[in-house]
C-alpha cells in the first residue's frame, strides 16, 4: 500500500553560494520520511535557469561533498544531474564527462548502467537519462559507499522540469523503493552463508559423535559441552532464518511499491526500461531467497534432533556408568567385608604378643601375619564371587 512521503518541514534549509565566475547557486535541503527510512533531497540549481554551465564548471557545485564518504547514506544514495542542451549535442559523451567530473578528486570507479534490451537512448519524462554506478574499489559490495549516478539530458525542449516537479514524490518514493532492495538483498547474501555455516558445524558435530572416545566420563563430558552449545548456534540460526524472511517480505513489499511509482510516472511521461529490467530482476532475487529459506528449514528442525539424540546418549552413558560404579561398590564391599569378618574371627582366638625378628620359615611366622594372609585371600574369593554374579545379572 502506497503512503505519502513525511516532510519535515520545519527542518528545510536553504541559502546561496557565489561563485568565482559571475553565477550564484541556490540550495535546498529537505529531510522526509517513509514508513521506517528516513532521507533527504538536496538540491542545488543556478540562481537563473538561463545559466550556462560548462563540464568544469561542476566543481563549483562541490561535488565531492555530496558523495557517500560524506554524506554517508547506510542504504545508499542517489546523485541526479539534470541539464538541458543542444538537439545537436552528444548527449552520450556529454552525460559521461559529467559523471567523471562529479567523481574528480574521488578513488570511486564508475559503472555505466547498460540496458542490454534495446539499443535505443533510454528517456524519462521526454530527457534522455544516463545511469551509472560509482563504486569503492576496496569495497565494492559495502552499498554505504556506493552512489548511483543519474543524469538527464533534455535536447528536445520536452517539458521535463514541469513534469517532474509533478512526479516529485514518485520519484523521490522510487529511489528510496530502489535502495531498500538493493541493501536488503545484499544483507542476505551475508545472513545465508552465515546459517550454511552453522548448518555444516551441526553435520559435523552429528558425524564427530560415533567416533567420541570409549571413555565414559570423556564421553560425557564432550556430550555435556555439545549440550551447551547447539542451542545457543539453534538460536543463531534461527535468527538468520527469521532474517531472511524478513528480507524476502521487504524486498516484495518494495517491489511492490516500485512498480506502483513507476506506472504513476509513466501516466504522465515515460520512464527508461532498465528501471523495468530492475524491477524483472527483484523477482529473480525474491525466488533466490526463498530457495534460500526452503533450504535452510529443514536445518532448523535437525537442531532440536540432535539435542534431544544427544540427551538420549547422555542419559544412557550415565545410567551405565552409575551401575558399573554401583558394581564395583558391591564387589569391594563383598570382598572387604568378608575378609575383615574372617580376620576379626581368627584373630580373637590369638594370644602370642607380636615379634618384628624375621625367621624366615613359615612355620615359625606369627599367627597375625597368617590371619591378614588368609583374609586376603578370603576377600579376593568373595570379591571374585560377586563379580561372577553381578555379571550374571546383567546378562
């Protein structure tokens, strides 16, 4: 559904600035808002529109400043320069001179927008419209630095001025429409490779788990750790799912809105073919996203799987691991208790005071070291036979 911009009218400046070559320029800001963007359009046109201005003349127009390492737009910005000239005039030459001397001084590349459609000029509202694109070398994908570049060359005395002061918020509703796309597809791409990544860890974490030591507290100490981390990596990727279904909504809430101007502008005028070529494109990425999601679903549901597979192993590992222990409880009580009742027995029945000089025959040992070699013995029988039976319960 189509709103109307919110103009911040109490916010507008304007002011002049005079040249060194006989000519002022009149200035104008004015900020809006649309649903959740906020923008602003500023303007700079000479004093009279009479006014010749030549290619280096632009450079009064300080350029420079309206570029993204200054104005630092987060979703992108638009530079628009519009001229009228000659019906003589190489208006393709003319528009490329100006997009190099609106770059001057800058490290920016510039990338001409090719309708690979039609060879015909494309035309906005009866001008000619030349698109590029000025990106950062060192990061061509960061759209914060990156600025379209528009510029419309009227050489058929059409009536661009009027109508396009007419289309204005259509316009102004378009590029905004044409941003957002553009920046919330490209968060995508980041969010997507982000879930494959956490999906890969999960089917290697699932794959590390037959191969865990035989160790049980080992085992149960990395199962222990696994069950800390998969929910927290469970969230994370649950949030670059929701992510790109909410990239997958704005992008055809926006497309949506785009083609909406655009058949307004093309009521009253015509308006260039690649912006219909866009447009054919943001269908092309909303069928990408949405593989992207049909994709990385089922992930989603993996993650609740292996932690409650993982909880399933622990519980076993320890329930094994309490019964050996209970095991070896009973045999060594069975042992210890048996020979300390043997030696307790034997020994009330000896009288003989200990001696500590070795003999070294048997027959001549102490009866205390003859009790405490029986119940060493008696104790490993007992021990032994308990074993025998625990085992057989088990069994």
């Amino acid at each position: 559904m189509l709103e109307p911009l919110c103009y911040c009218s109490h916010i507008e400046v304007s002011g002049d600035v005079y040249t060194t070559e006989g000519f002022k320029i009149e200035g104008n800001l004015q900020p809006f808002r649309l649903h959740d963007t906020y923008a602003a359009d500023i303007t700079f046109s000479p004093e009279s529109p009479d006014t010749e201005i030549e290619v280096p003349q632009l450079k009064h127009f300080q350029p420079a400043c309206l570029l993204p390492e200054k104005i630092q737009a987060s979703l992108g910005q638009t530079l628009w320069l519009y001229g009228e000239v000659d019906a003589n005039q190489n208006c393709a030459q003319l528009a490329e001179e100006c997009a190099i001397a609106l770059l001057a001084g800058t490290s920016l590349n510039l990338t001409k927008i090719l309708n690979l459609t039609t060879i015909s000029q494309e035309k906005l509202l009866g001008s000619l419209l030349f698109e590029y694109q000025a990106i950062e070398p060192n990061e061509p994908d960061n759209l914060a630095k990156q600025c379209q570049i528009l510029i419309s060359l009227n050489n058929s005395g059409a009536n661009t001025a009027q109508l396009a002061t007419e289309a204005y918020d259509w316009l102004l509703n378009l590029l905004c429409c044409h941003h957002k796309i553009q920046y919330v597809y490209q968060q995508s791409r980041v969010r997507y490779p982000q879930a494959r990544k956490l999906y890969s860890n999960l089917e290697q974490q699932m794959g590390d788990i037959p191969k865990l030591t035989t160790n049980t507290q080992k085992k149960l100490k990395t199962l222990n750790n696994l069950l800390v981390q998969i929910p927290q990596t469970s969230l994370d990727y649950a949030r670059c799912l929701r992510d790109l279904k909410a990239h997958l909504t704005a992008i055809e809430t926006n497309s949506t809105n785009y083609r909406l101007y655009q058949e307004k502008i093309n009521q009253i005028g015509e308006s260039p073919q690649s912006w219909q070529n866009f447009l054919k494109n943001c269908h092309k990425r909303q069928t990408q996203i949405k593989t992207d999601i049909n994709y990385l679903t089922p992930g989603q549901e993996l993650f609740g799987q292996m932690v409650e597979t993982i909880r399933g192993i622990v519980e076993i590992e320890q329930a094994e691991s309490d019964r050996s222990l209970e095991r070896t409880i009973q045999i060594l009580g069975a042992g210890l208790g048996t020979g300390g009742i043997v030696a307790s027995a034997i020994s009330s029945h000896i009288e003989t005071p200990i001696t500590f000089k070795p003999t070294w025959k048997w027959n001549t040992l102490h009866p205390a070291f003859n009790t405490l070699f029986w119940s060493i013995i008696i104790a490993f029988g007992a021990a032994g036979a308990t074993w025998l039976l625990t085992k057989k319960k088990e069994q």
